[in-house]
C-alpha cells in the first residue's frame, strides 16, 4: 500500500506493521519516524549486509522477547531487493507484536521491493522525495523565527542552496546559527558562510576510527544515527586514505623507536588529545605493512564506488562491515 508522507495518520502498525521508506530526503524520514512511532522505541538497529550474512539468526532473534517488551521495532537502515526475501519470511510465519521500519535510498519503480510494499496488504510503502527550496525556505523561517532570530531572504538561500532539498542538512546549519547566537552575537552574511562550510565530519571520522579497532557495536550506532547517503560515500573513503597515511607514518615511527607515549607526542600536525588513546590503539593494531594493505584496498573501493556512484554508500558500508569481521593477522 502506498502512503503519501504526509498522511501517516492513516498508517495503522497493527494491521500494516512493516513499513518502507525510500528516497533520498533523510530529514522528513526522520520527521515521520518520530511521528509514526511516538512513545515507541526502537529495540534493534540493523544494517542490510548483517541481515543478509547471518538470515537465519536474524529471523530467531524475532522470536526472542525481553520481559520488559511489549513489542519488538527493528529498524534496517540502506536496505536493497536483496532485503525482499527475508521480509516474505516473516511476512509468512505471521510473527506478533513485531513492527519492522525499513530505509532505503531512491528505488527505481522496476525495483521489486518497492513493488512488493505498494501490493502487499501487510505492507505500507513511503516516498519521500526532495524538498523544493521554497518548502525549505518556510521550514527554515519558521525555526529562526520561534528563536527570535531573524536573517535576509538572501542569506537564507545561502543555507538553502547547501541542503540538496534534504531538510536533515537544513536542520544541521540551523543548529549551528542558533547555537551561535545563543550568545547574543550576531549574525550576518560572513558568520553564516564560515558557519555552513564546516567541512569537518567528526561522525564520519568517529566511523573510521571504529572500523581502524574493530569497534562493530559502535560502527552500526554511528551507521544507524546518521544515514549517510551517497554523495557521504566518496567523502568517507577520503577520510579513511587521509586517517591511514597519518597511522603508516606513526607506525614506521613507532618500528624505530618502540615507544608509544613518544611516538604521540613526536607526531606532526599534532594529535588532538582526545583522538590520542584510539590513536595509540591503532597503531598497535596495524603494523606498516598492514596498513599498506588496507590503503590498496580502500583505493579499490573508492575506484568502485566512483563507477558505481548510486550505490556508494551500500559499497562503503560493506566494505566497512567486512573489515570489522576480518582478523587483521591475516591482512599481511
């Protein structure tokens, strides 16, 4: 069944319990997730591979109820087809009291997932298209406005222009001018372009460092939270070569030397104080020749990830997941 995203009101968990969303507007997602669910809470956050690579434990862990559980939601982030055979399975064992929320990004109307929650009487299936500009104008006012806040139309298109019609990258650079002007200072032309062209991604870079200490709890939070969409995928990859290069030149050090403690302090630009005990993690997990290693393949997936630029996020998240479930022994 096809719901339009502003008529969720019709959608009624108990008879239509799994649920899809699709397109590549994440903020409205988000707005709608919170609406659907309301006082519901999430119990699982899953990526598709997960999913895909252990079906069967997936399906029993259904099954399994806590006794402070009234109903399990699972929410299954970057979903593909490949998802589609795992919700037939638990559309047919006719499982109670469960609600599964699904996210995928733009699918195309030949894709049979889609087709199969548009048909399906258990299913409700959700577009969710980019916001026009005009739509992220009104939303963008009205949220200043409730802060006494108030900027020129044109340093609104500004911010505007910025968000690629998705209001979850509208809401960020909101979030950054109320903060700043908390205090009172004021904003103008100048604060708000240095404030919305902050190029640092602490989220993608606390990604890499996880994925570099095998951290896989941490990795599918960070996955879950944030939902990074395509045009994330190449910039992630960036972020892993720049991380990998600074590690193979402390861990050459580190060979020479065989102290840690002056291998952090040595390095040059400086290590930010909170970075350096993930840091010194790294470096004793990854000798010269098994970060040479990784950077060959993370220079691979980047290669893939640029031919096949509409699934990047998918390939990343993948690649990601696999280094997790690698022994880094066996990456000499």
């Amino acid at each position: 069944m096809i719901i339009k995203n502003f008529e969720i009101k019709k959608i009624n968990l108990n008879k239509n319990p799994i649920v899809l969303f699709y397109g590549k507007n994440e903020g409205f997602k988000t707005q709608v997730k919170d609406e659907l669910l309301r006082d519901k809470f999430i119990t699982s956050h899953y990526e598709e591979r997960e999913i895909i690579d252990n079906k069967n434990n997936f399906i029993e862990s259904i099954y399994t109820k806590s006794l402070f559980e009234n109903e399990k939601i699972i929410f299954i982030n970057r979903v593909t087809d490949k998802i589609l055979e795992v919700i037939s399975i638990i559309i047919n064992k006719k499982i109670e009291d469960l609600i599964i929320i699904i996210n995928a990004e733009n699918l195309e109307k030949k894709s049979k997932l889609r087709s199969f929650f548009e048909k399906h009487e258990k299913c409700v299936c959700i577009p969710f298209y980019p916001d026009t500009n005009q739509t992220l104008s009104k939303i963008a006012y009205d949220d200043l406005r409730k802060e006494n806040i108030i900027i020129s139309q044109s340093d609104l298109n500004l911010i505007i222009n910025k968000c690629n019609g998705d209001r979850k990258i509208l809401f960020t650079e909101l979030e950054k001018i109320k903060l700043y002007a908390k205090d009172g200072k004021k904003i103008n032309r100048e604060t708000i372009s240095k404030l919305t062209n902050l190029i640092e991604n602490h989220s993608i870079t606390e990604l890499v460092n996880c994925c570099l200490v095998k951290n896989k709890d941490k990795i599918i939070n960070i996955l879950a939270e944030n939902n990074f969409n395509n045009e994330e995928g190449v910039l992630i990859t960036r972020v892993f070569l720049n991380k990998l290069k600074m590690i193979l030149k402390l861990s050459i050090e580190y060979e020479k030397n065989n102290n840690l403690d002056l291998t952090i302090s040595s390095a040059k630009p400086p290590i930010f104080w909170k970075e350096k005990e993930i840091t010194k993690q790294q470096i004793l997990n990854w000798s010269p020749k098994k970060i040479k290693n990784l950077l060959y393949r993370i220079n691979n997936t980047e290669l893939l990830l640029k031919k096949n630029y509409g699934n990047s996020i998918n390939l990343i998240t993948d690649f990601i997941l696999n280094q997790t479930s690698i022994e880094t022994n066996s990456l000499i």
